[in-house]
C-alpha cells in the first residue's frame, strides 16, 4: 500500500459534524478536517514543511495559494497528501489552470503530478482544464523562487440596463429567456429542452433560436442579448459544457464551441454569455447592491459565481460543481467525473435523488431527475418529515461547504437559488446552513450573510441579469 494511501480511519481529515447529518452521517466536511490538522500542526513540535502552489490560467493571469504540512518523519504524510490534493483539486476548479507549478517536498509533489497524469485519479479534471484553456494541462515541481507571481486583473461586467434587451440562461431541463426594456422584465418564461441526451448540433442552435425569438416578439426592438450557460465559457466560446455532452466531439468543436457567435451573426447586436455562476452573482449585486458575494445555484448541478469586494467579475472558473467538499473516500459521486465528495453530489437535483432513497421516497423508473425533485418540492409544501429531513441534509452540507469556500473567497455575503431552493425547502436550507455556521463557525456566521432573493428572482433572475451583460458601446 502506498505511503499516501492508509486507511481513512485514523485521519485528521475523519472528522464529523457535531451533530450528523440526518440522512448523510458519513459527510465528513473538509472544513473540520483542515481545523483538526491545523490543531494537530500546531502542537507538533517539529517545523511545518512548506508546499506552494502556482496556477497558470493565461497570459497575466496567476493564482498562488500555500500550504503549511507536517515535517517529514512526522506519520502524517499521509494526511499531507490529502490537504494537498483537495487544495488543488478545489483550486483548479474555483480558479482554473492550464499548467500547474509546484515547490515543496518531492515525493509530495510527484504523487500529485500523477494524480494528473493518464489513468490518474484526476484525468478527467486534467483533460477538463486542458480543454477550457485551449493549452496542454501539466504539473511540475520546481524551486520556490521560480514561481510566478500572483495576477488576477478583474473586470466589471453586467449592469447595462438601457434599451431593449434579450436574456437567456441555459439549465439542463429548461432554459429560461427574459425581454428586458431599460432594466424592465417585460417578458420571461421557462421552456423545455433535454439537452444532455441530443447529439445534434441542429437541435440546440434551433431551440435557442426559438426562445430568442418567443422574447424579442414582446420587444419593440433588440439591441442586446446576454446569455448565462452552464460549463466553461472563455471569449463567448464554449469550451467545457455538460449541456452538451452527447455531442461527438469533432461536431462540438464545429458546431457548439462557436454557437454564441452565430448567433451573434445572426442577430447583429451585442451577445455577451457568462457561466451561469457569475451571472447569478451578478444577479445578487443588481438587486441587491452586495459586493463580496458568493453565489450558489442549485439546480441541474451546482453553478457559483464571485464578485470581488471591489464588485467585479474575477474571471475565476468557479466551476464548484467540480470541487470538493467531502473528506469521505465513499462519498457521492456527480453523474459526470465520477469524483467522490464533489459539490454537484450535494448542491443540485443530483444531491436530491441522491438522499431521496434514505428518506424513504421510492420513484418510478424512469422518471427524471427535474420531477423527482418536484415530487420532494411536493411532499415538503404538505409538511412531509421526509422532505424536511432531506432539505435540512442539504442545508448542514451547504453550512459546512461555505466555511471550506471561505478559506479560498473573502466571503462577505453568500446567495443561494435555483431550483432546489424553490418553495419551503430552500428556507429549510438556508436555516440549517445558518445554523451550522453560528454552531461551528461562529467567527464566519458573524461576518458573512446567507440569504435566498425572493421567489421570482430565484427561477428566473439570472435571465434578467444575463440581459445587462452587454455594453451597447462595443459591437462586434
């Protein structure tokens, strides 16, 4: 067996909530694992190793981010390559990073190069971040003062409320299109789609083609249009996309990757698309005027947006759906990397199917995802205990998952929406991530708000939001 692969059981990092999660006690948050090695790093009398990281994301673009470990020779190598992991693991898919750098204990730094490498734990997070960048993905140790220096220039984007404008914002089962005139919603509506299982390049641009225009017919022109999208955007590109996974990959990059600009050509106005995350983000800071604002969609997966306490779009991937949340080796997988303890097994209808089975629901086969969460939505609204238990899981989840976020955003205000957070049991998560915090982390429940927007601007806010990305200054 490996030096960094013993049984679990003696970690630092097997550390549980005080009190269990009702319908997932085997959740072992990162959060109280990285308190107990810090502890534990303290009182040891030996000097903490070092291990820096650098992220690599393009031209000007460097995240850095360092790790205090136990000195060799002190049996927690170990629990070493555990923080490490998830450092990077999370760091990748919160910032993004084409090529990583790495200065600190050898075998430490090799163990993590080849998580990375073909056939490694982690190739398919290689190959994701290979793909947004458009560059080859590597990690590679070097001496410490060969790393780069951090830069991560950040830029205000959104808030152009004049004239007549077209949002839209793709989910899994529906997308949602918005006519928005000078920062007016005249127009929104909800419509059907089930991208994830349709190959054909033909059926996403047409259904698109037709919520833009369903919205422009309630406008009297249209100057803009501003799109929020699940996946990984870079230059309206769409690089990284789970939407649209059951496209061969050769009509991907033909056919999807550029699906924004055609349609751009095709409308001959401003077309601005975001990831959804930093639109519902942006979604908060319209309405509510919030700077240092993490935002948190729960819906088909998990979408986060960060606005900077300077209010401005960072560029970081934000891709948390990716990142991990849960110590537990046996935890839930996402339907998609197969990682364990990543946030889309907690924070979207994946989570809810996942605990709907120990509450007690049975489905019937074959019934989709969207309307086993309906079905929950249903039983919680007639006061179901089982509902209640699933959504008070979600919420203990969601409570230790922000204090792990914190340690890598200056959180100030955390905003949580999207479908799972519909009707009574998004109260029921925002109470018990409230709780969780003031309980175990009463220094950060102090200094950061959690709160859900109001009932509208939760299914269809992001769409609205979408519409102000474009500046009517700058035409392609």
């Amino acid at each position: 067996m490996s030096v960094f692969d013993p049984s679990f059981e003696t970690s630092l990092f097997n550390a549980p909530p005080s009190r269990p999660l009702p319908l997932d006690p085997g959740f072992r948050p990162l959060a109280l694992g990285l308190r107990a090695f810090r502890s534990a790093l303290a009182d040891h009398p030996g000097r903490p190793a070092r291990l820096d990281l650098a992220l690599e994301q393009g031209p000007g673009r460097v995240t850095r981010y360092g790790l205090d470990l136990f000195p060799e020779g002190a049996g927690r190598d170990a629990d070493n390559f555990r923080l490490a992991a998830w450092t990077l693991h999370f760091l990748l898919w919160a910032r993004g990073g084409h090529r990583v750098l790495l200065a600190g204990p050898e075998a430490l730094c090799r163990a993590l190069a080849a998580d990375y490498a073909p056939g490694g734990r982690h190739a398919f997070d290689a190959r994701m971040m290979a793909q947004a960048f458009a560059q080859p993905f590597s990690v590679t140790r070097v001496a410490a003062a060969d790393l780069p220096s951090a830069a991560s220039p950040a830029a205000a984007l959104g808030g152009h409320l004049e004239g007549c404008r077209i949002g839209f914002d793709l989910g899994a089962s529906d997308y949602k299109v918005a006519a928005v005139k000078d920062g007016e919603a005249v127009f929104s509506a909800e419509l059907p789609w089930d991208p994830k299982g349709e190959p054909d390049p033909a059926y996403h641009l047409a259904k698109l083609q037709a919520g833009l225009e369903l919205a422009a017919s309630h406008l009297p022109r249209v100057d803009a249009i501003g799109g929020s999208s699940a996946g990984i955007i870079v230059d309206n590109r769409i690089r990284v996309a789970s939407l649209f996974r059951a496209v061969p990959p050769e009509a991907f990059a033909r056919e999807v990757e550029p699906l924004f600009l055609r349609l751009r050509e095709r409308w001959g106005v401003p077309l601005e698309v975001l990831n959804d995350g930093d639109v519902t983000a942006l979604a908060g800071a319209l309405s509510l005027g919030l700077k240092g604002l993490l935002g948190i969609a729960m819906g088909s997966s998990e979408a986060a947006g960060w606005l900077d306490r300077e209010g401005a779009v960072t560029g970081w991937l934000n891709e948390l759906a990716f990142a991990p949340v849960d110590a537990n080796p046996l935890a839930g997988t996402d339907d998609w990397s197969g990682n364990p303890g990543i946030g889309a097994a907690y924070f979207s209808q994946q989570a809810v199917n996942r605990l709907a089975g120990p509450a007690g629901f049975v489905f019937e086969p074959g019934l989709g995802l969207p309307e086993r969460l309906k079905a929950v939505q249903e039983h919680m609204a007639r006061g179901d205990a089982r509902a209640a238990r699933l959504f008070d899981t979600v919420g203990a989840s969601l409570g230790y998952a922000l204090a792990w976020y914190a340690e890598f955003y200056d959180l100030e205000n955390a905003m949580i929406l999207g479908r799972v957070t519909t009707g009574a049991g998004g109260e029921r998560i925002l109470a018990m991530a409230r709780e969780v915090l003031a309980r175990d982390f009463p220094d950060l429940a102090t200094r950061t708000a959690i709160f859900l927007p109001d009932e509208k601007s939760r299914r269809v806010g992001q769409a609205v939001a979408a519409a102000s990305i474009p500046s009517l200054e700058v035409h392609p």
